[in-house]
C-alpha cells in the first residue's frame, strides 16, 4: 500500500490532534490543579496574616492602655505635687512667721511623699526640677539664701516645663514675660 501526500497528511493531522487534545486536557487540569493550589495557599497565608494582624491589634491596644493610664496617674500626681509647694510658699511670702515648725512638719510630710511618687512615676527631668526647687525652698527656710519670688518663680516654670515634656505637650520652656 501506498500513502499519498493526502494520506500522509491526514494521518499526521489525526495524531497531532489526538496529541493536542490530550495536551489540551492535560494543561486544563494542570491549570485547575495548580489554581486549587496556590488557593489553598493563598488562604492559609491570609488566615496567617489575619491572626498576626489581630494580634498586633491586640498588642496595641494594651499599650495603648498602659501609655493612657501611665498618663492618668502622671498628672493626677503632678496635680498633687504643686499645691503643697504653693500653699508654703504664700504663707512664706505673706508672713515668713507663719511658717512654723508644725508648717514645716507637715511640708515636709507631703514632700517626702510627692518625692517617693515622682521617684517611682516622674521622668527624671521632672525628677530633678522638683528637687531643685525644694533645695531652693529649704535653702531659703533655714537661712541659707534669701528668698527672691522670681527666682522661685524660674525653678518652677522649669519644673512644669519638665511636666509639660513628660506628659506630651510641646510647645517649648515655660518663661515668665510679665513684670512682677
């Protein structure tokens, strides 16, 4: 038997087809497999990044917390922390003989405490800024140095500009610009 060009034509064609639709069906389901697949992955790589991602909400959210009760308790002490020290230095001013040992007595009650407070929960900055005020106070009390209000008054625009700074509020040192 002799094939023709025809033939021989028809019969590549036939098995080019069936290669090709056998091809055809294999690449489909590679496709479909590999579609499957990289879904499968692409969903447990976002239930990972879902879980990470609540849980650094989570985190946040303590810190947040933390960072917002530390602030609470910082000016609820700094609140504490002022009048004792006005209250001493207007009776000082007005009447230096008012201050009496029992004042002191008390003074140096709450003192010691709003010490231990700003110790424990003050930056040091503000830490330092009260000290110093208070040595200014004592050195005045005992004789030491005279006591001059404006120079009261510098120690403690510091000392709530140190306040200013821990508890986030800029905006630079406190200066007093008036004239008294």
């Amino acid at each position: 038997m002799q094939l023709t060009t025809t033939d021989l034509a028809k019969i590549t064609l036939s098995v080019l087809a069936s290669f090709g639709g056998g091809g055809a069906i294999v690449a489909y389901f590679s496709n479909w497999l590999g579609k499957m697949w990289a879904e499968r992955f692409m969903q447990k790589e976002k239930a990972r990044y879902e879980k990470e991602l609540e849980d650094f909400k989570a985190q946040l959210n303590r810190e947040s917390d933390r960072t917002t009760q530390t602030l609470r308790e910082k000016l609820s002490l700094y609140k504490e922390a002022i009048p004792p020290l006005v209250d001493l230095i207007a009776r000082y001013q007005l009447t230096p003989a008012d201050v009496t040992p029992a004042v002191i007595l008390e003074f140096e009650k709450k003192r010691l405490a709003t010490s231990a407070m700003l110790g424990m929960f003050a930056a040091v900055p503000v830490f330092d800024a009260y000290n110093s005020l208070i040595d200014y106070i004592f050195n005045c009390l005992e004789g030491k140095q005279l006591f001059a209000f404006a120079e009261f008054r510098v120690l403690g625009y510091k000392m709530m500009s140190e306040i200013r700074e821990d508890v986030g509020i800029s905006g630079g040192e406190l200066v007093y610009r008036g004239n008294r």
